[in-house]
C-alpha cells in the first residue's frame, strides 16, 4: 500500500484529502506544518508528497527545496495543491509532478496521485 504524506494548515482539508485517499486504497499521514512533514519524511520518507503552498513557518516551496537538498532522502514525487495560481512555473523548477488549485475536484487528484506514484508504490507491502 503506497504512503502519501498531506501537508496543509487547513485541518479540515486534511481530514477530507485523507478521507477520499484513504477510499483510494492509499496509506495517508497528513501535517499541519512543514515542520511537522519534515519530521515525518526523516522517520518514514512517503511514497508521494501533496503540499500547500502557503503555510505557516516554511511555505511549501521552500519545503520541497530543503527535502530534495537533503542527499539521503529518496526521490519523492510532489503535488502542490494550492491556492496561489501563479505558482506552476516554480513548483515545475521544484521538480513537482502536479500543481492543483483550490478547490480541488477529489477525482482530479486522486487521478494525479494514480498517474505519478512509482510502480512499486503501487504494489502491495506485507
């Protein structure tokens, strides 16, 4: 079962992304904070990252900057789902493979999350 990592301030967002993800068959952690994500990908790098963009302390961005120069970390694929809509040329320049804005349509990413997660992801783990 993959792991996707969901980052957002907006607890109910969370809570409704981890829902309909969870429906999917995916293993879903979830943060407020980039703080918090950090932490959760030292212990446990996920199989997919979905990150806002604007959030307290560290914007997404920046998160996604500080994980992909930590060398020790494995190649996670990133969705940023957000609100600031001029934003798709720097999450691309990030490496991200989807940028979504808010409201986000539930099938949409879902289809995101399905289309770019490794293959092994996608396998079954004992």
């Amino acid at each position: 079962m993959a792991t996707i990592l969901i980052v957002d301030d907006d607890e109910s967002l969370l809570e409704l992304l981890k829902l309909h993800l969870t429906s999917h068959g995916y293993q879903v952690q979830i943060a407020k904070d980039a703080i918090e994500a950090g932490h959760r990908v030292l212990e446990s790098p996920p199989d997919m990252i979905i990150t806002d963009v604007m959030m307290p302390y560290m914007d997404g961005f920046e998160f996604i900057s500080a994980l992909k120069s930590d060398r020790t970390l494995p190649e996670i694929p990133v969705i940023f789902l957000t609100s600031v809509t001029d934003g798709n040329g720097r999450g691309k320049e990030l490496g991200a493979v989807g940028y979504l804005t808010k409201p986000v349509r539930a099938e949409r990413l879902a289809a995101m999350v399905a289309e770019h997660l490794p293959l092994k992801a996608r396998q079954f783990r004992p």
